[in-house]
C-alpha cells in the first residue's frame, strides 16, 4: 500500500470513529452511491487488513 493510500484509509477512520465530520469529507464517500453500495465501500477502505496494512505503510 502506498502512502497516499494508507492516508486515505487513516482518514477515513478518524472520521468515521469521531462523529465530528460528515461522511462527505470521508474519502470512500461517493455523492453518487446508494446507501448500500456506499455502506460497502466504506466497510471495503476500513477492512481489518486495509487498516493494518495503512499503519504498517506509516510507520516505515
């Protein structure tokens, strides 16, 4: 995973675990997404192994 990448997927948890922003400033969000498909692309960029693929790239 890239930096950009694991950037991307960090953010995405800040925002999501917060509740202080809205899901328009999350990077998975798609203003052209249902509701479902949008729920799946958020559990995809947040998956266990995405994130701790994301803190390994950030660490190095």
């Amino acid at each position: 995973m890239d930096a950009q990448t694991a950037g991307r997927v960090l953010a995405a948890l800040v925002i999501c675990s917060g509740h202080n922003k809205g899901c328009d400033e999350c990077p998975a969000y798609d203003v052209e997404a249902t509701g479902e498909a949008q729920q799946k692309r958020c559990n995809e960029l947040l998956s266990d192994s995405n994130i701790e693929k994301a803190l390994e790239t950030m660490r190095e």
